[in-house]
C-alpha cells in the first residue's frame, strides 16, 4: 500500500513544518489540490505555492488533483511547477482525450477522477489510456465529510476491470479515510490511500505517530 497526504489539511500556517514532519516518516508522496472557486465552490493552494513546495522539496513526488472547470489551462503551468502525476474530472471537458495525451506528452501521469455520483462505466472509453482513477469518497471541494460506502463497490469494480483486462493502471481513493477503512480498502484492490484528518491531520499525537498508528492498522500489524 501507497500513501499520500493531502496538504489540503495540512497546518497552512505551518505547511513547511508539516511537510518535513511528512517526510520523517519515510513518505515521499504529497496529494496536492487545486480547486477554482467554480467547478467546486472553494479554492485551494494556487500555483505559485506549489512551485515552491516542489523547489524546496525536489525529494517529494507531487500528484495533483485539479477541481477546475478547465483543466487544460492548467496542464502546462503543473508540468512547470514540478508536478509528477495530474489527475482531472471527465466531466470538466468535453475532450478527456485530448486532455490526457497533453498531459502525458508533457512526461506527466495522467489520472481520471471519479466523483462519487459518477459510475465506473463513464471511463470505458478511456481506462485503457490512463495511469490512474482517483476516486472521490466524498464530495470534492471541502475536507472533513464522511466516507461514503458506496465507494467499496467502485473499488471492486475497477479492481475486477483492471485484473480482467490486464490493465496497469493504480487506484487512488480520497475522503474520510480512517484506518480501519484503509485496511479494508487495501483489501479489495486500492493502490493509494490519500490521508486527511482521519488519518494523520489535526491528530493530537502529531503526524508521524498518527501515521504509524494508521499504517499499524492498514497493513495488519494491530
């Protein structure tokens, strides 16, 4: 199992901090999230910021989840900013496409979101080109809800989806995540757990213990 941490919940007055306490723990993944003030009615850590927290830490790997109503304004700005993995909502554009192949000609890896509204079949056209499905297990745009259950089934089937046709593409699965709904989510086929405050933000034992603590849970040690 794969961790990366939202620095959407991060201490935004200590984000630095954050990020080096992230990265005594030996993960060197962060989730970033860009949101437009359109597409989800909330905005998130502009581009400026993320080119820094790319130059101050070359060592981490950004994956980007981008909440805009046009993601291709953004595709060449990410890449310059220092951005790994860019993933989009197929309902942003009329051209998921086009979109795609922009990102990966700019060497970045392309990821699908899924909302939880939205069924797994809307990317059959598509799965076979992409590197990851970000699925959404809360609404996207505000950090704090509840997971919702249905989202054990999308994981499943794209599991089966991915095993049955051979495919190499990861799943990602973002919202609510507490422990014991990673372990059971690295269960049924989840790549990536993206970790917000039920996992290891705002936790009173600080980020590196709450993340022990979690990891203990997910991979069976307790």
């Amino acid at each position: 199992m794969k961790y990366t941490p939202s620095i959407a919940c991060a201490n935004q007055l200590n984000l630095e901090k954050d990020i080096e306490e992230i990265i005594s723990t030996d993960i060197r993944n962060l989730h970033v999230d860009i949101m437009d003030g359109h597409y989800v009615p909330n905005l998130c850590l502009s581009l400026d910021t993320i080119k820094q927290i790319s130059q101050r830490f070359p060592s981490m790997k950004l994956d980007t989840h981008i909440m805009v109503t046009n993601p291709d304004d953004y595709i060449d700005r990410l890449q310059q900013c220092g951005i790994e993995s860019l993933a989009f909502h197929v309902n942003a554009t009329n051209f998921s496409y086009r979109t795609i192949q922009k990102i990966k000609k700019l060497s970045m890896r392309a990821g699908i979101v899924l909302n939880p509204s939205e069924p797994v079949s809307i990317l059959s056209e598509i799965i076979d080109e992409i590197d990851y499905v970000l699925v959404m297990s809360i609404e996207p745009g505000f950090a704090g809800q509840k997971f919702i259950e249905k989202t054990y089934e999308k994981i499943k089937e794209l599991a089966k989806i991915k095993q049955d046709r051979q495919l190499a593409f990861e799943i990602f699965v973002d919202g609510g995540i507490s422990p014991h709904i990673g372990k059971l989510l690295k269960e049924i086929g989840a790549d990536y757990l993206i970790l917000g405050y039920p996992a290891i933000f705002d936790q009173p034992d600080g980020i590196q213990s709450s993340f022990k603590r979690f990891k203990d849970i997910v991979e069976g040690d307790k």
